[in-house]
DNA sequence: TCGAATTTGTGCGTATGTATC
DNA sequence: GGATACATACGCACAAATTCG
C-alpha cells in the first residue's frame, strides 16, 4: 500500500479516520519509528523509511593484517563504494577516560582525528580516534589521514615508524543515539546503537590509539571472528 | 543523603513536596530507571539500586583455547564464583533462524540448552544453544551439561567426538530487555543489553554450535581481543 | 522576504490496571 | 480484602521545524 519514501497522511487526519486521539496516533508511530520502519520529519510529515542495506563491519585477525583502510575492505564486500570524511586536531590535552586507555596522564597532548565514514555516500559509522602526540611527533605520519600513509590504517602507519601493533581490544556498549549522533548518521535520535572502544596495543603492551566508534544498528552489522588455536 | 536499597518516598508524597504531579515524577524516576540509579518494584516503592561490580566478559584466542568453561574464568577474574543452570531438550526442530545460522534444513532436529548464568549466585547473562542432533546423537557428550565433560565448553567436547573447533563468529546487536529476560536477570524490562548471536565452526566450515546470548549493559562488559598478525 | 498554516516533537496531567503489603 | 504504590495508556497544550503562498 505504502511504499519506501511514501508520506503518511498527517497525525490529526490518521486520527479523525480511526477514531482516536492523535496522541495514540503518535505513540503508534513512536513504535514503528524506534523499529526503523517509519521516519518523523518536524514541520515536514512521516514517511516510510528507505531500506537501506547494512553493511556488515568484520573484526578478525586476517582483516587487521589486510594493507588498506579495514573500513573500505568492510564496505567493498557489500558491494559499495567506501569513502570518509575526517578532521584532525594535533594537540589536544586528553580528557580522563582518554588518558586512561592511553596510559598517559590527564592533560597530556594528544592528536584527535574525528571521521565520518560513508557507504556510497550514505554515513554508517562515525569514530573519534586518539593518539599520543609524543608517540607520531615529528614523522610523517603524525597526521592520520594525510601523507603517503593516509587511509592505510593504524597498523600500517605505525609500522612505518618502527612501531609493531600487535593486538586490538574492543569493547562493545549498547546505547542511544543524541541528538548531535543522529544528525551526523542521518538516523532518528533514540536510536539503537553500538558504542565500540577500540585501543590498538604494540608488542610491548603500550596502547598507541584509541577510539569511540558509533555504529547504528539499523546501518551496521557488526561482526568478531575468533580463531580458536588448537 | 539516600543509599542504595533505600526506598523513596512516593510518588504522589514527592510529586505534594515538589509542587507538580505524580506524572512529572514518574518521568523523572524512570530516565533514573533507565540509568540503573533506581529500581521500581510495582506495589512495593522505588528504590536506590545496589551498586553490581560488572563482569568482564573475554572473547579472544586465548580464552578459547581454555580448558574449562569461558564463563567460570570470567567470573574467576572478577574475584567471584562462578555457577550456571540449564535445561537441555533434546529433540527440537530448527525454527527458520537457526536452521539458516547451523545450514541445516529448517524443522531438522537440534538439541537445545538454556542458561542461566550467575557470578556470586546473581544473574549476568542468559543463553540459549543449539546443536544440530546428528552431530551429536548417540556420544557422550550429546547432553552439554551432562558427562563427563559437563561444562566444559563446546571446544573440548566436540574434540571429544573428533570434531576441531577452529573458529567462533559472534555478532553483537543492542537491544532492549523483554519481560521475559528482564525477570531472568533480574533487571528492569526496557534495560539495555546486549545479544549476541555466537556459531562456532568446526575445520571443515561446518557449524557446529549456535546460541544466542543476552548481556544485559549494567551487568557484564564484552571485551572483544583481536590479534593483529605481522 | 516574510509570515501564516501545517506537521512533528516534547512535556504535562489524568484515569485505569495491576502488583504488593 | 482493603489500601497503597508503581505501570500503562490516553488526552491535551505548546514549542520547534518546515512548507508555501
């Protein structure tokens, strides 16, 4: 009946049709919007949402060791164009949970790169990536996303400084969408997702990066392959 | 002023103090429900949650490689015991999901085992797992938790039947607690968790285990360590 | 360009159901 | 079984955003 992008009629109409208050009207779309089956634009209607394919972000060994950007290998199996948008700030005092992954000290220098990352064009993850300045000052890869290293990953930039990234640790939280989240990932506030605290660590157990990565549910599929040694 | 387990006044007595209504306090006590800070029992009061040390739970190669239960060596890191209850049913067909999930056909015969795992006798996660029956069927280790090999993990009792385990894949969604999990776990209904869709892969590809498993947000931190290979 | 009409978003108040003591 | 307290659903008013003449 109603297609993909379609507008519903208005709340009051729905509601004079079957009878009820436009209150009920509203909290049955509350409902279908926390779904992702409907969409509320202020001032403008509800609309049927677009289907929209989630791309599936893969965590495995065999993906950390691969040579460019672990989020254009995620996006290329789904077919689609991967590409990102990014900011970076090179010396900005690590706030304290920060300092605490990093194992510096509050107030330390660090350099902050935020990124938004699209699937043709489309935004489906967003992250804040932070590094300790004193680790990249004065080399050629201190800032992320320039330079011949850029878009080649974390692991591949700090091998080019001599230093060897052995191991991830993730940690995945449930959550809500704010309002500044949803207008970055074109969403609904309220949504559904996945807060992801990512920290790389070299062989000797030194942290070299952390990041706040924000996965939608509706827009990411989020997968860890374990290996299980004999 | 108040310490966790008092109970609060209520609402209409806080709604009288405050100059508003009982509705305005009760929106105000349930975003303090959604954080944990509270806990709402009907027809009893609303009370200060009791502070619950979370629960590391550790996915890695090493933790897989372990002898006895992941679960037990979690709870043991936290400084806390360890135990867990089940239900297995040994015939059930294969609803649409997990017959895909296990490639098998759907109504095919699985065993299935329900958990209800607890550190220091409180609740942190709920399982439940599925193992296609012609796998298993007419081994010792056909029932999970009984054997000789109880709780010992799927690893080691598919080794037991010369079945190598050489990969899990788990897949991480945010969601919502129901009725139904909330009263498992203890926690409010609407509380933030965490399912994972977990299917462990034999050398030859095949799935050999799938479960789902639900962490609710407050209780238990997933931590995801993934090996960065030169 | 601006302002009025329309539509969704937010907050508040009330009534009823249900669990607990 | 009655009183009390939380849970759920409903209705209403206003603010914010958008649209369009």
């Amino acid at each position: 009946m109603w297609m993909p992008g379609d507008r519903l009629p208005s709340r009051a109409q729905l509601a004079q049709e079957c009878g009820v208050t436009d209150g009920v009207v509203r909290r049955a779309q509350e409902a279908l919007i926390a779904q992702g089956v409907l969409e509320g634009r202020a001032g403008s209607g509800t609309y049927v949402a677009q289907r929209r394919e989630r791309v599936r972000i893969t965590r495995s060994p065999r993906r950390e060791r691969a040579d460019g950007s672990p989020f254009a290998a995620d996006v290329a199996e789904a077919g689609m164009r991967g590409t990102w948008e990014s900011r970076t700030d090179g010396m900005v005092p690590a706030p304290p949970g920060i300092a605490a992954r990093l194992g510096i000290a509050e107030g330390d220098y660090c350099v902050r790169t935020t990124y938004e990352f699209l699937a043709d064009d489309k935004p489906v993850q967003i992250s804040t990536s932070w590094e300790p300045y004193d680790i990249t000052a004065g080399s050629l890869v201190m800032l992320p996303e320039a330079g011949p290293l850029a878009g080649k990953g974390v692991v591949r930039r700090m091998a080019d400084i001599g230093i060897t990234v052995t191991r991830a640790v993730e940690r995945p939280e449930p959550g809500h969408a704010n309002a500044e989240e949803a207008h970055l990932l074109g969403i609904q506030r309220g949504s559904l997702v996945t807060r992801i605290q990512r920290t790389y660590y070299s062989d000797d157990g030194r942290p070299v990066e952390t990041a706040d990565i924000v996965v939608p549910a509706g827009l990411g599929e989020i997968v860890y392959e374990v290996p299980v040694s004999p």
